[in-house]
C-alpha cells in the first residue's frame, strides 16, 4: 500500500538532503510488512551475529529483549515476551542454523509484531535476524533487514537494505537507487514504514562495471560513502549508477563462478571521489597479486594458508576462497641457477 | 603450519597472479591415458550420478559422484570419503586420488572440498534409487574438459573418449544434427543463443541440475519473471519446444551475457556431442519436442509466491515432478501468513502426498521442525500425525519414533497429559536410552505424583547430555517424594545409574610398602572440562582414568584435584582458581594432567583410551611416591552450619619463592555434560587461603600454621561471581546446577608448591569433620 503524504518530512528527511534547494518534493510513504525467512541466501555486507547471553534484542511492550535459557545442551527460547522460554532449539551441527519466528506484543499497537531469528550453536548459541521488513517502492519490492540485531530496522549504515529482486543487499542507506533513481530515504523503528521522496542533491556517476577484469561474476559489490550513511549494490550496474556526489569506497562484495566463490572487501583500495555530473570509473578486479610470508628455520620453510593475501587491480582483497582445496602452487628456486627445487601445495582442506 | 608475520625470519614476496585463479584453478591432473568408454549414469532427483569407485594406494572405495558439466571443479570429495581414503596427512600431505569408470581411470592430484551436508541429505533421501552407496562428490569439468564427451542420456550414457584430431576444414554435420559453434571460457562450454526476437547471448553447457535456466534478472527485465521469454534458439532448435525456462540467477559471465544454463531436461531430448578442440557441438535430437505441462505454472507460482496459485497447481498437477517442491513452499508460505491449524492441512497433506512412499515420516518430521520454528504447536501436531500414518513403512525405522517424542512433548507443553503419554510411552519403546523422552516422561509421571515411575524416568535422563541437568533436578524433587525416600545423593545416583554409564575401575588398590613408597604424598591435578568431546572421546577418556585413579591410590599416598576450565564451553563446575592455576602451570587446555605439578599427561581421549591414560599417570604417579619429601603436614577442618573452619600445619626447610595451598575440594559432585561423565570427582571448589595460588612459605622455626574459615555459602557465591563474569566475558550460557558445596563430600587438600617450577613439593589429603543440622540440634541443651 502507497500513502501520499503532504506532512512535514517525518523521521529527518530534510536532515538527508543538505544540498536540495527550493520546494521541498512530496514526501511519499509504503508500508512494509514482516517476513521470515526458511532458507536464508541474502549477501549482507556484514553479517554478524549477537550472543544469546542476554537474551534476543526485540523492544516489545514487555521489555527490550526475549530471555532465553539453556537446559542442557538445548536452547529455550521465549518468542512471545510472556517471561516463559517455550520454545526449543536442539543444539546444531556446525554451520548449521535453525529458525524460529518470535511474535511479540507490540508498544500501543493491537496487533503482534513479527521477528525471525537464525540460531546458531557453534561454540556458543548466538542469532542472527533471519527476516526483512518488505515492501514496494514506486513498484519496486525492497526489503529491510535488521542487520546488527538490535531488533529495529532504521539503523542507517549498520542495517541493511535490498532494493528489487536481488539477493545482495547494501547497508541501509539515506539514499535509494530506485529503478534508476535517487530517492531519499527514511524508516521508522520498526520498519513497518519507510518514506521517500526524489533525492535533489548533487548527482554524478560511479562506474564500476566498463573497467573490472574478471573470470567470474560479481554477485554482489557494495559500496559506501565517507560517512557511512550512503551505500548502494552495484553488481548489476555495468554502465555504471548514477550516485549522490561524494566520496566512496568498495566495502565487501562476493565474487561467484558457479559455485565456487570468494569474498571481497576494501584491502587496500582507495576512495573514489565521484563529481557531480561526472562518471567516475574504477579499474579493478584482474590482475590480482598475491602476497605471502614465510619463515625458514634451519631447511625447512613454513607457508600457513593464512599467511597469504590477494589484492585486485585498485588494492581490493580477496579471501574466503570456496571450495576449498584449489591451492596456488609454491615453488621453492635455488637463487642462483633458477631450479625448481620444491613445488608445495597447500592441503585440501586449506 | 603457524608461521605469522611476525616471524623472526618472515620476508614477504608478491606474485603476479591471474585473476581469480584460485576460484577456478585446476588440481592437478594426472590422468591415465584416455580411452573411450561408454559410461551408464543415471537421474536421480534431477541430478545426473555415476556409479564408480575412487581409490588412493591405501584404499578403494565404491561410491556415486554428481558429474557436473558446468561445474568449475576437479574432483570435490566429501570429507568422510577423503578421510576413508586416506587421500590426506595431517602435514597436509596429500595422495593422488583415482576415478575408476568403466574402461577409464582419472586421476586427481588431490581433492577439493565438497558440500557435505547437501551431499549427506541427497544420499539420505535417495538412498534406494543410489543403490545404498552415498553420493561423496563431484566430477566437473576440470577433469571432463581433456576428454571428447558425448551426453547420449536417452539411452543412459555419458561417453568420453580423447580429445578428436583437429579439422583442416569444418565437417558438415551428419543429417538430423545441428552444429553450434561453442566458446569455451573458464573450462565451460557456452552455446551461442538467440532469444526475444534476435537478441544474442550464450549458455552454459550443464548437466548439474534438471531444469534448464534462465537469468532471473534477464526474464524480470523482459517482463517475464517466471522465464517465459519465448524462442531461446540454439542454432535451428527452438529450446522452448522442449523446456519450460526456469528462472534463476545464473552466477557465470559470458563477453555476450549469459543467458542461462542447459539442463539435464533438455539433455535428455538429445544426444550431445562436445569437440572441444574443433570448437563445436553436435544436437541430436532423440525424443520429439514435449515440454512437461505445469512446469512454468509452478515457476510463476513460485516466483510470486502466491500460495493460492501454488494450491491450485497441485490439484490441477499432483504427480508432477515438482510436486514436493511446490507442496513445501506452500507449507511455508502458509506458516507466514498465520493460518489455522485447519488450513495448514491441505497444504501437509501435499507433502506427505508428494513425498517418496517411504519417507513420509522422514519428510513430516521436517514439517514439524519447520512449524515448530514458527512457534505453532498444534500445526505441528497436525504435521506429525500425518507423519505417523506413513510411519511403519520410512526408510529410516527411528523417524516414527521421533515423531511420537516431538508429538508427546509438543503434548505435554499442551497441558494434553493422556495424549503425551501416549506419545512419550511409543517413543519411549523405539528409543529407550533417549534422555529428552525420558525427562519428558518424568515431568510427567512427576505431575501425575507417581514419583516411583519419575524417579526411573530422571535417572535415565540425567545421564544424557541433552537432559542431563534437568534429569538431576528432577531427580533431585522426586526423590524425597518416594515412599520412604532418601534425600537425593550421589552415592544413590552413582547406584542407579550403574551399568548405565561408561565407567572404570581400578583392577586393584594400591598398597603402600617401604620400597614403593615414602612420606611423599602425590598431587594429581586434572583439568578438564564437562563439554570437551563427548561421550566417545574428549573428556571421557580422561574421565575414566580419574575414576581408576580415585579409585587405585588411597588419599594417604595421592591427593587429587580436578579443575574445569571454561574452555570450550563453561560449565557450572568451574572456578577461577583453576583458570588461574592452569596459566601458572603453562596447561595448554582441559585435556591434560600434571603430576606434582610438573609431570604431565594427557587428560583426553577416547573412552576405550581410558585405561592407557590410567596407566600413563599411574606409572608417573609410582615413579615420584618414591622420591622423598622434607616437608611434613597435618591438616584439619570442621563443618558446622555451613561454615568451614580448620588449620593447615607445616613444617619444612626455608626456602624462597614457595607457596602453601589450600583447597576444598568436593569428592562427586553431579553435573552430566557433553562427555557424558555424571560424576566429577575431587573437584576443587575454593582455594582456603584466599589465593588462587596459595600463600607464601613463611615459617617460623620451621614450622608455620595457616588457619582457615569460610562459609559454604560464601563459595558458592564466589564461583557463581566467576560464571557470570566468563558468561559476559564470552556469550555464553551456563546452567548453574551442583554449586552448592555439600558438606558431606567436602575434602580438603593441601601441598606446598615451588613458585620457580611449579613442583609439588608435599601434599595432603583429608576429610573435614561434618557436624550434621540434627546432630547440632542434638547438641543443644
């Protein structure tokens, strides 16, 4: 559902928009409703998960959080705020999650509000949110995600956003791309309301498409501004996206090649300072350099697969490489005459 | 490996690499010549399977591999197979591993990791169509890239044979077959294609799923989110005279974009000829056009998650192959929208429909977890009983009984006393050692007050690690409830729970003679942890040998502590001193003894390890009684009303940099974790001089006196000073049960320690008197 809104910008709209000028634009509003998640295949740019120890971080009109308690080795959960931990999670295989869909009475509303949880028991029990606040935008369908579990979902630069079908989000943002333009953004706490209106600042465009070299594909590459509050997904804009001037960087991302994989993150590159009216492209991705320590003691040389780093072409990292097992080769030359002494590998679970 | 960047002698290098190397690089292959061959495969669930073996020097083993043609992959092996293998040393050494098919052997330098837990689900659910021999990996094109390959899946083959000699001229093609000319980038094979009236683009040549796909964000920008974007022409075949196009993100990169990726039910229409070195592919098409109807009614479906249109595709396509699928994403979508428990029925009974006759009550138990989750009990009830019906014909006979257990809880949380008892008593018969049934029976014989039958059920579940605790406390409620009950003790758990856990007794008792023995009284100090392992290896095998050793030495000759630690998980039975004293004594972790504080050995391992680490601190333990000791001491306490009070006496050379200790320590103390030993013995509870690593040597003539008075209660309040302050410090959760220290297992210890070395210099080992609470009453005039 879209409301029109002609009130005065609510949640700091104006606060978003330094650079606008003139009459402001009308402020529109949708609402978002709660969606859990069974299986959850969404790229944050940095997931994280909270421990369980005090409880699950979700205001309620009973409290901030929802107790847990353990018994055993299995969790109890109490998922509707009424001080009583009824639900049971078994303890998990390693890298395995289980849901669990928590409803919680809501501060002055009649109606429950809804939250989704992935629980983890891997060394400890922690969550993490396993949900998104959906709704349209301008026909668009965008999905709020309470990425640093706090339980609320206006969390600008800490929280995360999806803007379409995709499954690669960004950090929530001041400013949407939206079916190819900016809008300003705002969201209540409880990310039932989120509220828009065309960004009039200055705009340039940062291309991060023309100049990367890759084998492989680019599922997801994030980017955020100097302060944080700006951040968009950039994966499938090949001619580049049209951004509110500024300062940027690449922040994480995921590089894919069927179902091998590998993460990204900023390393060593620099900002990008995208003008306003102008393109702004990065020349990343391939060739990629790696770099290594090692350490001899006595004839005997020791390479640790963590000792070993990848940089792209603007000093971006890479790591995480999946799966496993598909090691570079070493090789070990007598300085003087060149010959290939000892070839090593690491092994296949490195 | 551990070097660091830190190393003394760590330089560091740079190397030029291609991009993205390591997500494509190749193991190294070293494959025997080829030879062609005919190789049967077969579909299973919508993946193509080879039967073969794989073989290192060590061992061969029979097993089923997914070849996946698009798939930028050697040879990727589950875990458990390299393990049975051999394929790998702990240095990381690793042996070449051999594909054998028919007439063909490919040989892998080494193995890349594979996604084990979809590969255990798979074999689990398609055991019987895999003829009871797992899926352990995948072949991908990487090895399948030096060989001309044939797809000629009408008939059940795949063919490879080497690689064609180069054409001076391009052949025409043989009649009734279409030539495309190919790409190949990254090892994979791209087919030219053209779609949406002209448009060009390519896909990827794959066998690694049924449906054929198309970009997800291509069909959505086309208007076509459920992938009907008409004519896909690969040369003169119109692919979407033989698939439905099933929309998905499609993670490869194509110079001309990638459009999609072939799948196994296209190639089953045709006979597939690749010539990688020629450039070109060969169709041939086997089978006249047909798409499988519903399928793109299921894929719109899907894709709008309309639950409404799932429900309607299943009534108008119940057999369909996409059935389970579209049945268990309305079951989902039903849970979301909060329906009635009457409303969800429908949609379980799809499931159970489409599921394989044998796994229904796999497949309900999956259900049930999932309305669990979304904190619905009576869908789950509603799940489960639908499970039941299949239940005496699952593949897997303990499924039925999992379902009664979850059922028989999901009951008794219901208040629905008669129907979890009904529940709970089945379960109860299919697995009698579980410990959450037998807890659940206990809660509810206990509401019932038949506390005999309680009683029974506590002591079953108090000696599993998933109801250990709780089965403690329970027991701890019921037992002063029995007819003539006895206040619940160790001793009477230890009787009960005989036979039913793993223990170990010494073969006999030491006894003390001038040539095995002096004045020396040893200190064995072990360092455990109650969530080390579990109950075949880890903490169990260390606390086994405590058990023989308690048991062999008698308390004049060895003095004992236990301390756990909070790694890797912290239980109720750790203090601070033990953390405190493992850091002085450089113990690496919970897994270790130290025999008078400078001798060491391990303190885990497996069960069956137990009597070697017995024996291995034994022959220590014998070694240093016979070394004598120049100090002397007599040490003595009283319990009254919950106050320790008491003195140590010492007498001994001067020497610096010498510490007196002493500690209450408690005999057994209950506390059933991961390891699964119930009983913790000499644990140390509270260090009496206040410090954690004692006092300093400070006599007089000689001789030196440390009294001692704490309260009971003031150590417990400490220790759970200490939890709490580990459980902030880590996240992490500890159940406090067994903190009280009782005075009838208290035990003190005492021992002269050198701060230099950690040497135990003396040690000592006594009992403190116990006034019991009736015999103070008596005392009263």
């Amino acid at each position: 559902m879209i409301l029109l809104s002609c009130s005065a910008l609510a949640f700091g709209l104006t606060a978003v928009s330094p650079e606008s000028s003139g009459p402001l634009p009308a402020v529109v509003s949708a609402d978002l409703t709660f969606k859990p998640y069974k299986e959850w295949d969404i790229l944050l740019p940095n997931e994280q998960f909270a421990g369980v120890a005090e409880g699950i971080r979700l205001p309620h009109a009973g409290g901030d959080s929802l107790p847990v308690r353990l018994e055993g080795t299995v969790l109890w959960v109490d998922r509707d705020g009424d001080g009583k931990c009824e639900s049971k999670v078994e303890p998990l295989e390693r890298g395995k999650t289980a849901l669990l869909v928590l409803r919680v009475p809501a501060e002055g509303q009649e109606q429950d509000k809804s939250y989704a949880v992935r629980l983890s028991s891997e060394g400890k029990w922690t969550y993490s949110a396993s949900g998104a606040m959906v709704g349209e935008v301008e026909g668009t369908r965008v999905q709020l995600i309470d990425q640093n579990n706090n339980g609320r979902f206006d969390d600008i630069g800490q929280d995360a956003m999806i803007v379409g079908r995709g499954k690669s989000a960004s950090f929530l943002s001041e400013v949407a791309s939206i079916d190819g333009k900016l809008f300003s953004i705002s969201v209540d706490e409880s990310g039932q309301r989120i509220e828009y209106a065309p960004y009039s600042g200055p705009v340039g465009i940062l291309d991060l498409g023309s100049e990367m070299e890759s084998k492989a594909r680019m599922r997801s590459v994030v980017v955020t501004s100097e302060d944080g509050k700006r951040s968009f997904e950039v994966s499938r804009y090949n001619e580049g996206l049209s951004v509110p001037a500024g300062k940027y960087s690449v922040h994480s991302g995921r590089v894919v090649l069927g179902k091998s994989k590998a993460d990204l993150r900023q390393g060593r590159s620099e900002w990008i300072e995208v003008q306003e009216g102008e393109r702004t492209a990065l020349a990343w991705g391939g060739p990629v350099e790696a770099e290594f320590t090692y350490a001899r003691s006595g004839g005997e040389i020791t390479i640790g697969p963590r000792d070993i780093w990848y940089y792209g072409r603007s000093g971006e990292e890479y790591s995480n490489f999946m799966p496993l097992g598909s090691s570079p080769n070493f090789a070990i030359k007598d300085k003087q005459t060149g010959e290939v002494l000892v070839n090593a590998k690491f092994p296949g679970n490195c | 490996m551990t070097v660091t960047a830190q190393s003394v002698q760590a330089a560091t290098r740079k190397v030029a690499v291609f991009f993205f190397t390591w997500v494509v690089a190749a193991v190294g292959l070293a494959s025997a010549a080829p030879q062609g061959t005919r190789i049967p495969v077969s579909i299973v669930e919508g993946r193509l399977v080879v039967r073969c073996d794989v073989s290192t020097r060590f061992r061969r083993l029979p097993v089923n591999l997914f070849v996946d043609f698009e798939e930028t992959c050697g040879l990727q092996l589950h875990n458990q197979a390299a393990a049975g293998l051999r394929s790998e040393r702990s240095d990381g050494t690793a042996f070449p591993i051999t594909v054998h098919l028919p007439n063909l052997e490919l040989t892998v330098e080494r193995r890349e990791i594979g996604d084990d837990e979809a590969l255990d689900h798979f074999t689990r659910w398609n055991s019987i169509a895999l003829g009871e021999v797992s899926v352990v990996g995948t072949i991908g094109s990487k090895l399948l890239k030096d060989y001309h390959t044939i797809f000629d899946l009408d008939a059940g083959f795949i063919e490879l044979s080497p690689p064609r000699a180069a054409e001076e001229e391009p052949l025409d093609p043989p009649q009734g077959t279409t030539r495309l000319d190919i790409s190949i980038i990254n090892d994979l094979v791209w087919l030219p294609a053209r779609f949406d009236g002209g448009n060009t683009a390519a896909m990827v040549l794959g066998s690694g799923a049924f449906d054929t796909t198309v970009d997800s964000y291509l069909a959505e920008d086309l208007d076509r989110p459920a992938g009907d974007i008409g004519s896909v022409e690969l040369g003169d075949v119109d692919l979407s005279k033989f698939v439905h196009l099933r929309p998905r993100e499609v993670d490869y990169l194509h110079p001309d974009g990638a459009l999609g990726v072939i799948g196994l039910n296209f190639l089953e229409h045709f006979r597939v000829e690749v010539d990688r070195v020629n450039g070109y592919v060969l169709l041939e098409a086997m089978r006249a056009p047909r798409k499988v109807e519903g399928d793109l009614r299921y894929f719109e479906a899907m894709v709008d998650e309309d639950a409404d249109a799932l429900a309607a595709f299943l009534e108008a396509y119940p057999d369909h192959r996409l059935a389970l699928e579209a049945s268990q994403l309305l079951v989902t979508l039903r849970l979301i929208e909060e329906v009635s428990p009457e409303e969800i029925a429908p949609a379980l009974a799809w499931v159970d429909r489409a599921c394989p006759e044998d796994l229904r009550a796999t497949s309900a138990l999956e259900q049930m977890k999932l309305c669990g989750a979304f904190g619905l009990p009576n869908h789950l009830i509603a799940a489960g009983e639908l499970g039941l019906e299949g239940g005496r014909d699952d593949r897997y006979p303990d499924a039925v009984h999992e379902i009664h257990a979850r059922l028989g809880e999901v009951h008794l949380e219901l208040d629905e006393e008669k129907e979890a008892w009904r529940h709970l008593l089945a379960a109860a018969f299919g697995l009698p050692d579980d410990g959450t049934i037998n807890l659940n029976l206990g809660r509810l014989y206990e509401r019932q007050e038949r506390y005999r039958r309680a009683f029974s059920r506590y002591i079953q579940a108090a000696i599993r690690p998933d109801s250990g605790p709780q089965g403690v406390e329970g027991l701890s409620r019921v037992s002063e409830l029995l007819p003539g009950g006895e206040r619940l003790s160790v001793e009477l758990v230890e009787r009960m729970i005989a036979g039913k856990v793993r223990n170990f007794g010494a073969a006999s008792q030491f006894e003390a003679n001038e040539t095995n023995s002096g004045e020396r009284v040893v200190l064995v100090e072990f360092f455990t942890n109650s969530f080390l392992g579990n109950g075949s290896r880890g903490a169990i095998g260390g606390g086994l040998a405590h058990e023989g050793l308690v048991g062999h030495f008698p308390p004049e000759n060895v003095a004992f502590l236990s301390y756990h630690l909070p790694t890797p998980q912290p239980d109720p039975l750790i203090c601070e001193m033990g953390e405190i004293v493992a850091e002085r004594l450089n113990i690496e972790g919970p897994w270790v003894y130290a025999i008078d504080g400078t001798r060491r050995a391990t303190g885990a391992g497996k069960w069956s390890d137990a009597e070697g680490i017995y024996e291995g601190v034994r022959g220590q333990v014998m070694q240093r009684l016979q070394e004598s000791s120049e100090y002397e001491m007599q040490l003595e306490g009283r319990i009254e009303d919950g106050q320790l009070q008491g003195e140590l006496f010492v007498r001994g050379p001067e020497r610096s940099r010498t510490n007196v200790q002493v500690v209450l320590a408690e005999k057994h103390v209950l506390f059933p974790g991961k390891s699964e030993i119930v009983v913790h013995r000499m644990l140390a509870r509270a260090p009496l001089t206040g410090e954690a690593l004692g006092i300093e040597w400070d006599p007089t003539d000689g001789e030196m006196r440390v009294p001692f008075d704490i309260s009971l209660a003031s150590v417990r309040e400490e220790n759970e000073r200490y939890i709490d302050e580990v459980c902030a410090d880590s996240g992490a959760i500890v159940r406090k049960l067994s903190m009280d220290v009782n005075p009838e297992q208290a035990c003190l210890v005492a021992f002269v320690r050198s701060r230099s070395t950690g040497a135990v210099l003396q040690a000592i080992q006594v009992d403190p008197e116990v006034i019991l609470a009736e015999e103070i009453e008596e005392e009263r005039p």
